[in-house]
C-alpha cells in the first residue's frame, strides 16, 4: 500500500512496475489491490496492466469507477 501512495494524481503505473520495486509478482500487487479496504485514500484506480488495460478494481462500481476516476485525474481536476 505504501508503493501506491508514491503514485502521483494524474499518472498511472503497472502491476508489474509496482511488483518489480517490491520484488515480488504482479499477480501479488493485484491482489493487495484487490484486498484494499481504503480505496479512496490508497489509489488502486491508479495502477494498469501492462499496455494501459484497466484490470480489475475491487471498490463499489468496479471497472467503470475507475475509468471515471483516472478520466477526472486526467481532466486536472
């Protein structure tokens, strides 16, 4: 969770990027996101599968709530 707080508002990184700076799996990130209990304060819409794909995401609304939120973080709202 503390890898995805370094995430700046507006940028987005992978599963792998973030696995690779754990030393650990991408599938293991995923589930970490997965598991996240505070979506709004720990920003798993932030990170992608490799080649942009959106992935998963486990909050209320899932994959279409966090399309919204990246395009509203990309809007420099």
């Amino acid at each position: 969770m503390e890898q995805l707080l370094t995430i700046p508002y507006g940028e987005t990184r992978t599963y792998g990027e973030i696995a690779a700076a754990l030393d650990t799996a991408p599938v293991a990130v995923g589930g970490a996101c997965g598991r996240n209990l505070v979506t709004v304060v720990v920003p798993c819409h932030r990170v992608l599968r490799s080649g942009g794909e959106l992935g998963g995401y486990s909050a209320p609304g899932g994959v279409d709530l966090k399309r919204r939120l990246l395009d509203h973080e990309s809007n420099g709202v």
